[in-house]
C-alpha cells in the first residue's frame, strides 16, 4: 500500500526552470527509516572499502585532481565531518579534530573508520523521535551558511554526503586505477536484508 506523501507545491522561483517543493520530513519519515538510511550508508560503504583493498598504500594516498584529492583525502573528508556533524546533533563540544597525516596507510584509515562507524551509529541510535524533530542551529563557516534544521533533515545531509563520496570514489578506483568496482544501489541491500 502506498503512503500519503505530505509535500505541497510552493510557487515556482522566478527565473528558475523548476519548481521548488516543499516536503514535511517529519511526516514521511520515522527513526527507523533514519537508522535504515545509514544501515545502508554503512553497507554501502563496506563494499567500497572492499574495492579500495585491491589498490597500493601509495595509490591511496595519489592526489588526483578531483574531489578532494586523494582517495585517503575522500574518506578522511568523510570521517571528519560525520564527528562534527553528530557532535552538533548532540550538543556536545566539538572532538579533537583528527590528522589527516595520521592516515597514511590503508589499514590505518579502515581501522579509524571502523571505529567512527560504531560511534556513529551508537549516537545515532541514542536519539529518540523528539531528538530527530528537535531543531538545531548550526554555521558551516567555509560556505559562509549559518541555519537551523531539524536532526532528522541533518542526518539526511550527511547520508546523501556518503552517497556523493562513495560515487567519487568508485569513479576513481574506475577510471584511475581500472579496479572493478560494485553497485551500491539501496535496492540490492535491501534485497539482501530481506534475505538475512
């Protein structure tokens, strides 16, 4: 059975080929789609992290014009932002920022992201209905941005930020490196937890 999709139409932005929607999150997603989303994220990234095994220390950490660097630089990019994001989401103060030249094996940044993921998704699943509808103000200071977001439209950013990375990345292994990539498509994962 389909879902009532609680969105209006708000007037289309002048100029602007497309009409801007205006969807109410709160209505049309609960925690555990939340918890679903980044379950996914996390396998998703799994598979990536399995591709990225197949290629050399020095590889990378290649700088390739593109993105933020080097694949190493990607995940680094990553994993620094989902610790501020989640201490903004939880109030607390801002983590030691980590150093990137700590990072300078593959082994070492799987063994750091292992460890940020568990973190993650332990703080994630410490925050109740209220929490995610909870508003939060936040500045991302190199864009010059300063708003306030629900946690629940936060998390989404950083989901679909996962999403983008993980694609930069497979485009790279690809098409720099030639390593056979994987689909990473929610509907395989979701087939395979169906399965479990």
């Amino acid at each position: 059975m389909l879902q009532k999709c609680h969105c209006e139409r708000s007037e289309a932005i002048p100029n602007s080929p497309n009409p801007s929607w205006k969807i109410d999150v709160k209505e049309n997603m609960n925690s555990n789609e939340i918890i679903t989303i980044f379950d996914y994220n996390f396998w998703a990234f799994d598979r990536v992290w399995e591709c990225i095994s197949q290629i050399s220390d020095e590889q990378f950490l290649e700088e390739i014009d593109y993105s933020t660097g080097s694949i190493r630089n990607i995940v680094f990019h990553i994993m620094s932002g989902n610790r501020i994001w989640m201490s903004i989401l939880r109030g607390t103060e801002f983590p030691p920022r980590l150093v990137i030249e700590d990072f300078d094996t593959y082994s070492k940044t799987k063994s750091k992201w292992d460890e940020l993921k568990l973190e993650f998704l332990n703080n994630l699943n410490s925050l109740n209905p209220e929490q995610l509808d909870g508003m939060i103000d936040w500045e991302l200071l190199s864009h010059g941005l300063k708003s306030t977001n629900s946690r629940r439209e936060i998390l989404l950013h950083l989901a679909n930020h996962g999403t983008d990375h993980r694609a930069q990345i497979l485009a790279i292994l690809h098409h720099h490196f030639h390593i056979k990539t994987v689909e990473q498509d929610m509907i395989i994962y979701l087939a395979e937890r169906n399965q479990k």
